[in-house]
C-alpha cells in the first residue's frame, strides 16, 4: 500500500520562524494580498518593536531589583555592622569592668585584714586593760594586806 508522492509544487528552504523573517512584497501587485502583505508587515514590525521594549523593560526591571536588593543588603549590612561595633565596645567595657573588680577585691582584701589588724589590736589593748585592772586590785589587795599587818 504504497502511497504515491505528490510532487512539490515549490522548492523545500530552510524553515525559519515567521516572526524572524519579514514577509517579501508580491511584484504581481495584487491588492488584497498586498494588504494583507502589508498588514503582516506591519504586525512584524510592531512585533519586534514590542519584544524590543519587552527587553528593555525587562533589563531594566532587573537592574531595578539588583538596585534594591543592593539597598536591602547595604540597610541590613549595616546594621550587622553598628552590631559589630556595639559589640566590640561593649567587649572592651567588659574587660574595663572586670580589671576594677579585681581592683577592687584587691583593696577590699586589703580593708579586710586591715580592719582585722585594728579589731586584734583592741582586743589586745582590752586584754590588757583587763590586765592591768587586775593588777591594780593585786596591787591594792597587796598594800591593804601590807598596811594591815603594819598597824598590828
């Protein structure tokens, strides 16, 4: 079952899509073919001019987005970076803080066994009040005791 080719009536070209190659004009001067001719011409035109402004509108619309995103990132990036800052000060103040603690533990300390020196010392001095107002009473009890046996 063989079918039988059908000779072409033109010549096979290269297919290329319509909206690439523009329409040539028919030198037989047809009129409602030259004016759908020139009607599809005409949309080429347009239509290329249309894709034309699609693109610039595009690269522009794209620029626009990098635009922002460039703003967002520099709006966010700074802040990570007043973060940054605030956090390298606040470290240092930290360490400030922490280098008077211990000065101040150290003077402490030192307030410390100074105060207990001063309460040693009074007690001390209290013992030995104590001591000699026990003396005095012996003292006191020994010429008693002496000037009694001298009257006798």
């Amino acid at each position: 079952m063989n079918s039988p080719q059908r000779p072409s009536a033109r010549a096979r070209r290269p297919h290329l899509p319509e909206c690439e190659k523009p329409p040539q004009p028919n030198p037989t001067g047809n009129d409602l073919e030259s004016s759908l001719l020139q009607i599809f011409t005409d949309h080429h035109h347009t239509s290329l001019r249309l894709r034309e402004t699609t693109v610039i509108e595009t690269e522009k619309a794209k620029k626009e987005a990098a635009r922002v995103a460039d703003l967002l990132v520099d709006k966010v990036n700074g802040g990570v970076q007043e973060s940054f800052v605030n956090e390298k000060r606040i470290e240092m103040e930290i360490r400030g803080l922490a280098a008077s603690i211990v000065r101040f533990m150290k003077q402490s300390d030192q307030w410390l066994a100074a105060t207990h020196s001063i309460n040693t010392a009074i007690k001390e001095i209290g013992d030995f009040e104590n001591w000699m107002k026990t003396m005095e009473y012996d003292c006191k009890s020994i010429t008693t005791a002496i000037h009694n046996i001298h009257k006798e």
